[in-house]
C-alpha cells in the first residue's frame, strides 16, 4: 500500500459534500477532481494529500472550478471541514 494517497472531495449547492474516492497517485486524483468539477450541481472538487496511519499529515493540494484549477492564493479553503 502506498504511504501516501489523495482523496477528491466534491462540493455542490445544497451539500457541503464527502470524500468521494481515493487514489494512490496525485495525477489520478487531480484529473478526476478536474473531470468531476465539470459534473452538473457540483460546484467545485478539491484534492487532499494525506500520509497513512498519520495524524497531521493532511494537506490541501488542488482546488478545482469548472474544470479550471484555481489559484493557490485564494482566501476559500480547499477542504471545507479545515
């Protein structure tokens, strides 16, 4: 098993949403969030790293827009729950 994974959380108008998978490799990750962002009623997807068996190692990686990765110096969270 891989140490660390990327779970893809999606977001829409009338649910703060749950993580819906998670993948071993960043890439997988970032292009399902990217596709999922495109999805009708979903408002955004985010990726999170995370290191298993550890506390603490959770961090944001990508936010996605319609299909659009967004900037890292925005003032919304990547992760609603943070």
């Amino acid at each position: 098993m891989a140490d660390t994974v990327y779970s893809v959380h999606a977001t829409r108008p009338d649910d703060v949403g749950t993580v819906e998978v998670i993948f071993g490799s960043e890439a997988e990750a970032r292009e399902y969030a990217r596709s999922r962002s495109l999805d009708d009623r979903v408002l955004s997807t985010s990726v999170t790293s995370f290191r298993v068996g550890r506390l603490g190692t959770r961090q944001s990686v990508a936010w996605f827009v319609e299909g659009d990765e967004q900037p890292r110096s925005f003032t919304r969270r990547l992760y609603p729950t943070d």
